[in-house]
C-alpha cells in the first residue's frame, strides 16, 4: 500500500504517511489515490485545490466554513515546513474543543486530513513554505468563518515566543465560546 494511515485521540483527523520511492534521480510518491483512502475511512469527494504561500511567522486560520458549505481537507506541505492544526468544533464531540497539531514539511511530506467540523490552521517554521491542499467543498465566503489562534480555551502550544504575522481578519476573530452557529 502506498499510504500509512495513523490516527489520533481525536476521531475523524488522520496523518497520512505516503510511501516515498527515492534514488538518484529524485523521488515519486503518490498524494492521492481514492481507493486507499476510502479503504481507509476517508470517504471524501474533493471538489477544490488550493495552493498557499506564506514566509516564516505567519499563523493563518483558525479557519473553517460553516454548513452546508463544511470542508474536510487534505493538507501537504510542498516547500518548507509547518506546524498544522486542527481544532475540533463539533458541538456533540467528546473531543470537542480539543487540537492535534503535526510538523509537516517537504522532506517527511506527510499529509493531514481534516475531517468537516474542524477548525484549521497553520504556522510558517521555516523561511517561507508552501502547501497545497485538496477541499471537499469550494470556498464560499457567505459560510467562511474563524476562531481567534490563540483562544485560551483551546490553548494550542505553537511552541513559539513571538507574536505571529497575521492577517486583519485573524487578529479579530471570535473565541470558541461565543460562536453560536457552528
């Protein structure tokens, strides 16, 4: 199989581990391969490709879309390295609340999925970075949506001492706490 799936205390948000096959040439991997992932529990249709760029100390989201327009995701890093997260909002969740975070980077080239009702957001470790990630649904600004990065209550650890570089609409997102349509 050319996939290792592993999953975390929170249900639903896998690290996939694709299988690397390297020699003096470079390497090849295959990103996606919709049987494998079925296989695997992560029965999504992907309807929307989204590449971002961002330099070292930028944190983008906490992000995610409201329904019906929710997005699972799947998320690589193609250049450099992240930390990505995801943030549980599903309000019937024994696990709601909660965050996994995961470096991701171009040379271990693992992916995260994200399933619907998750938050997501990523910080930049290294100079810049680049991702490229797959979405169930395609954006809608009508249903786009965010939770403030550093909301107390979820108390992400981005293992950083600095305050990161974020967009206007970061700065002033909601807490967790006083969303009342998720």
């Amino acid at each position: 199989m050319p996939f290792e799936f592993k999953e975390y205390d929170i249900e639903g948000v896998k690290l996939v581990i694709p299988k690397v096959f390297e020699d003096e040439r470079g390497f090849f991997l295959e990103s996606y391969k919709k049987s494998d992932f079925y296989n695997n529990g992560i029965e999504v249709e992907f309807n929307q490709d989204n590449h971002s760029k961002s330099t070292k100390g930028v944190l983008r989201g906490l992000h995610y879309q409201k329904n019906p327009k929710g997005q699972a995701k799947l998320v690589r890093c193609i250049k450099g390295e992240i930390f990505d997260v995801a943030v549980d909002i599903r309000k019937n969740s024994h696990t709601f609340g909660r965050w996994v975070g995961e470096k991701l980077s171009e040379s271990n080239k693992y992916m995260l999925y994200i399933p619907e009702g998750f938050a997501h957001g990523f910080l930049v470790l290294s100079d810049e970075a680049e991702l490229i990630y797959k979405a169930s649904n395609e954006y809608s600004k009508e249903h786009d949506r965010g939770i403030l990065w550093n909301d107390p209550d979820i108390n992400i650890n981005w293992g950083i001492n600095y305050s990161p570089v974020l967009s206007e609409k970061d700065k002033h997102q909601p807490l967790l706490k006083d969303i009342k349509d998720l």
